[in-house]
C-alpha cells in the first residue's frame, strides 16, 4: 500500500504512519512543519499548507490511499480561519485525490458533527446533523465530513469517514496535558451531576481503526459512503476516570462543582464578553465545552465491526496503564 497522511506529523496522523509502517507501507505525510524523525524512517515529508493545490496533487500523485487527518481543532478562534483549513483544505485534499485517480480516501471527522447538546448514549451512525453549531469547530467539520462522503463513487474516489473521539495516550499533545495543567492550577470545575458517560479512543485503537477501514474500502464495500464512530468499546463516565487519573498524578481530587445549566450560561457569557473585546485567546468557558463536559456523548462500535472489522487492539487496563505510565514522570506532584 501507498499512503499520503495529511497531518501525519500530529497525534493521530503519526499513529496511522506507524501503523502503515509496520505493515510495510510506503508513507509519505503533508503538513507544516517539518518532521526529521519521520524522514529517518523513511517517510517522504511535504511541508506543505493543505490549501497549496500544487503541494497537495504532488502528494496525492501514485498513492493507493489518502488519510485526511490534518484539521484545526479547538472550541475558538476566528471563523475564516477554521473554514480555511477545515473546508477548503478537505475540497483542496479531495480534488487532488480525484485528479491523480486515487482510488480511496479515509478521513478523520469527528462526534461533534452530530452534537447537538443534548445527550448522546451508545449513539449508532445514524445520528443527524444538527441544524446549529455551538463551535466553528464542529460546523466546518460537519461540513468537510459531507463534501468527502459527498464525493464517494465519483472519480473513481471511495470515500468513508471515520469519528474518533477524546483520542488520548501516550505523546497526547492537547487533551490530558491540559486537563493536568487546569487540575493542578485549581482551575478544572466538575459540570452537571457527574453521571455522565463518554467514549474515549486510545490513540493505538483510533489508528487502527483508520487503517483498516482503508484495507476493505472499495466500490459497494458496506462502510463506502458513510461515516462512523470509532473509540474504544466501552464507554467510561467521565468524571469518575477524570478523578481516577488525577489520584494517579497524586494531584487532588475535583472539588468545585456548576449545576450544567448555570454552566452554559456562563459560557455564554464568556463568548459575548470574548466577541465584544475582539479576543483571540480562548475563554475558560464556552457553551459547547460546558455541553461535552456535562452531558453524555458515548457511542456504539457495532456498526464499525460489523461493516469493516473493527475491535479495539488495546484494552482499558492495558490503555490505562500505558496512559499513566507515560503521564506520571512528567506530570505527578
């Protein structure tokens, strides 16, 4: 197999490269910044913005598959920005793609396409789209998820999107680095009841996940044309695993506590005060993160098992211990 990664330098995006790699894939990665460490393994790197047409068709050109992984994440930040690379950089990806005849196309989306901000519990593919966005975040990727299934069976493109949520593990840049960072500073609030159930996705299953829906993606295959969610099979309540972990770290445990409605009041406020003072930076609240921390978003895997063979290969004992192992020199009291 021959694979282009866009993002192949982020979390996820390395995790697929190493899983192609070690099944002898050649591998070439598109993304910013330059990856040395990558280039030693021997992947081809082209640093490269994701709207550069001629960068990303020279990526796409004699590959078997196409891994979209590269997205700008985040619950703020200016709207063109996330349309920029959420959308015109998934169009950009898809063209080239359909213009070097390449024959299938994964891409990561994500859960919070189909949030709408009520409750989710062991959700199935078919959720719908909501007709409101609480993030720019989720409504340009909402948006990329539609144009590539969109583009399935034309060209002689096969396309199928992936929604792999709170992907977490060892070298996580973002998730549990900043809740650490906010727990420690006195500053993590726990929202609503805390009975409240999610999916996580251990970085090695949500790669795998990715790479075998690439193997037995082809015209009329059962997952060609939709979108899935992929994590880890069982769901966890949050709250609970987020004091677990802290007590591993030795850090102390959740104490202060908003009733979920009072929540999403304050994030609104935050919004309107952060629009009013044209801030970038992100607010410490907003409606969408007050939404995910305080209202179940857990999902069933059934349908990715059953249409493309999908099972988790890290179990929680065994995604936890790893998880904290890599966590606790670095970030125990």
């Amino acid at each position: 197999m021959k694979a282009l990664v866009t993002g192949g330098g982020g979390f996820l995006g390395r995790a697929i490269v190493a899983e192609l790699l070690a099944r002898g894939a050649e591998v070439r990665v598109l993304g910013r910044k330059p990856q040395p460490d990558l280039e030693a393994r021997g992947v081809r790197v082209i640093q490269a913005d994701l709207t550069q047409k001629d960068a990303v068709r020279a990526g796409a050109k004699g590959v078997d598959v196409v891994f979209h992984c590269a997205a700008l994440a985040g619950v703020w930040g200016p709207r063109r920005e996330y349309e920029r690379v959420n959308v015109d950089g998934t169009r950009v990806v898809v063209a080239a793609a359909q213009a070097e005849r390449v024959r299938r196309f994964v891409h990561t989306s994500s859960p919070s396409v189909c949030f709408d901000g009520s409750g989710h519990v062991r959700a199935r593919n078919d959720l719908p789209y909501p007709k409101r966005y609480l993030a720019e975040y989720p409504r340009t990727k909402s948006i990329a998820e539609r144009d590539v299934l969109y583009a399935n069976a034309r060209y002689g493109l096969t396309t199928v999107a992936l929604r792999p949520h709170l992907i977490y593990g060892p070298g996580d840049p973002h998730l549990l680095p900043r809740l650490v960072a906010r727990a420690r500073a006195g500053k993590l609030v726990r929202v609503g009841d805390g009975t409240n159930e999610v999916t996580l996705s251990f970085i090695e299953n949500a790669a795998l996940a990715h790479v075998l829906a690439a193997e037995t993606l082809e015209p009329g295959a059962p997952h060609a044309g939709r979108a899935y969610f992929v994590g880890d099979e069982e769901p966890v309540k949050l709250w609970p695993w987020i004091g677990a972990l802290l007590a591993e770290l030795e850090l102390p445990p959740v104490e202060r506590r908003l009733p979920l409605g009072l929540a999403r009041a304050l994030g609104l406020g935050a919004e309107a005060l952060w629009t009013a003072l044209r801030r970038v930076d992100e607010p410490p609240l907003t409606r969408f993160l007050a939404l995910q921390l305080g209202r179940s978003h857990s999902y069933d895997m059934a349908p990715a098992l059953r249409d493309f063979g999908y099972r988790a290969r890290v179990g929680p004992a065994d995604a936890w211990a790893r998880t904290i192992a890599w966590l606790a020199p670095t970030h125990r009291v």
